[in-house]
C-alpha cells in the first residue's frame, strides 16, 4: 500500500508510523515528495525512530548504520543522500531513543533547513539561466503569434489555441522551478523556526 | 589555533575525548562513556554519530585506520589532549574553590 504524507515534524511522522504498525502496515519504503510504502503484517507495537542525515560516501553511510546496528537499532529504511533515515529497536517495546540530548536531536531540523536552502538556491540559478537565453525579456516566454490580440472572433480562438501547447512548453520548466522554489523555501523556513524553538530550550535548561 | 573556544565542554564531549585517547569506533566509544561514568552517562547512536561528527571537524579527533571494514575508528589529536588538560584544569581550579568555601563555614 502506498500513501502520500508530508511531515514538517519527526515527531508526527514517527507517531504515523507506529499507528500504521498497529494497525499491521510497516514501513517499507519511503521515496522523495512524501510517498510511503507499506507491506501488510501482523498489527504490532513499534517505536520508529527518524534521522536526518546524507552522507558524502558510501562508506561513512555504512559506518552510520554499523554504529546504529552496534547500539540496537535495526535500520528499516534510508538511502545515502535521501536524508530520512528510520530504525526501530531490535528488541521491540525497548524504550529506546536514538538522541540522548536535546541539541543533537534538534540537528535534524539543521541539516533539513541547509538542504532546503541549497535547493532554493539551484533552483533560483536555474530561473535566472532562463531567463537568461532571452535576454530576461519575459513577454517572449508568452504568445508569439504576430497580432493574436488584434484579432477577433474565430480567427483569434484558432490562433490562440494553435499556440497554447507550444506557450504551456515553453513556461513549464520555469513554474516547477518556482514551485520547487517556493515549497523548499517554505519547507526551509519551518524547519529552521523549529531549530531555534528547540535550541532556545536547550539554552534555558 | 585557539583552543580556548571549545571551552567549557559538555560532559559528554569530555567523556567522549578521554574514551578516545585510546583508538576505538562508535559503539566502543558508547561502551566505554557509559562504564568511566559508573552508568550515569549514556550516550545514544544518533547523538553519537554526530558527536564524532562535529568532534572530527574540530579537528579534536582524527580517524585512524580500521581492521573492521564497515566501523571508522578515531582517535584523540594533540590539540584533543591539550582542550582536555585546559578543561580538566578548569574543572580542578572550580573544585578547589569550592572546597575552600566549604571549609570556611
């Protein structure tokens, strides 16, 4: 079964997860955008536990998941650079937490915020490359067609809609660069509202 | 290079860097933290793995070379040692005045 979510907060995604075990839906997989896959099983009482973390190589990816392994931890799902990383304990209803200190545990978020910015940054350099090759002039991202707003009547719908297809083309790559950007910003932005909430905790401890 | 900046340090990284005067990987290093501390200080793997992390970047630890394939063992650097002896310092200076004043009353 799969299921499309968006968490902002790994709290709410782990208590997601330990609902879909009880009701016999573990998690297999999880994929870019929010989509979670699910195998049936006998309905059971887990802890899932969510990292966030990439790593440069496959060997630091390996050490990671070897220290987890050591410490208890069954690593269900995670790839190198796809950043969510989920354990459950090996010894079920253990209570267990994979951060013994609130700072580290707020690192998450960090590490989400930077990857949120760098890919608002790549897609604001992608934008402006575009924009680019036409000399920044926005109306040629538009209808071309030589006096299409003169026009009247059918002869204005034919032009028009000959048109549309190639118009739809030509602005489809900048909207999901801007829709890449707006949601990654958006994203960023909660993520580092929840570091700094988290950390001012820390401070006044 | 100004060592003072890493000063003063949390438990646990102090922990962590005497446990890593000897070479050893994660888990060992967990292993050992909670044993030195009589059980008081137990480290998690998540914050563990980023604590070598960090410790690494600060140079305080380097690794060193591993018989295991999959487990990176570090090590304490020079600099490691010398931040450990100025907090241990500090730690002792504390100490002193605090005893002072419980001897006074």
């Amino acid at each position: 079964m799969r299921k499309l979510k968006v968490f902002l907060d790994f709290n709410e995604e782990e208590s997601y997860l330990n609902d879909m075990a009880r009701k016999g839906y573990l998690l297999k997989k999880y994929s870019t955008f929010g989509i979670y896959h699910f195998i049936e099983g006998e309905p059971q009482e887990l802890t899932y536990k969510i990292d966030y973390k990439v790593f440069r190589n496959h060997a630091d990816f390996e050490d990671y998941k070897a220290l987890f392994e050591d410490a208890g931890w069954i690593h269900v799902y995670g790839t190198k650079l796809g950043g969510n990383q989920y354990f459950i304990p090996k010894n079920k209803g253990a209570d267990n937490e994979i951060f013994s200190s609130r700072e580290s545990a707020a690192s998450r978020y960090k590490t989400f915020y930077n990857l949120c910015s760098i890919n608002v940054a790549v897609a604001a350099m992608c934008i402006i490359a575009v924009l680019s090759t036409n000399g920044f002039n926005l109306s040629a991202f538009g209808f071309l067609t030589p006096g299409l707003w003169d026009m009247a009547g059918a002869d204005f719908w034919r032009a028009f809609f000959f048109e549309l297809p190639f118009v739809i083309f030509r602005l489809l790559g900048p909207i999901l660069l801007i829709g890449m950007g707006v949601v990654y910003g958006y994203w960023g932005s909660k993520a580092k509202r929840t570091y700094d909430l988290q950390m001012k905790g820390c401070e006044n401890r | 290079m100004n060592l003072s900046k890493y000063l003063p340090m949390t438990e646990t990284t102090y922990y962590i860097l005497m446990a890593l005067c000897e070479p050893g990987h994660g888990y060992a290093v967990m292993q050992k933290v909670e044993e030195m501390s009589e059980g008081r200080v137990r480290i998690a793997a998540g914050t563990m793995y980023g604590a070598l992390e960090n410790l690494g970047k600060q140079k305080l630890i380097a690794p060193v070379k591993s018989e295991d394939a999959r487990r990176k063992m570090y090590q304490t650097t020079s600099e490691g040692r010398t931040v450990l002896q100025m907090e241990a310092q500090r730690l002792e200076h504390l100490l002193r005045v605090y005893k002072k004043m419980e001897e006074k009353e």
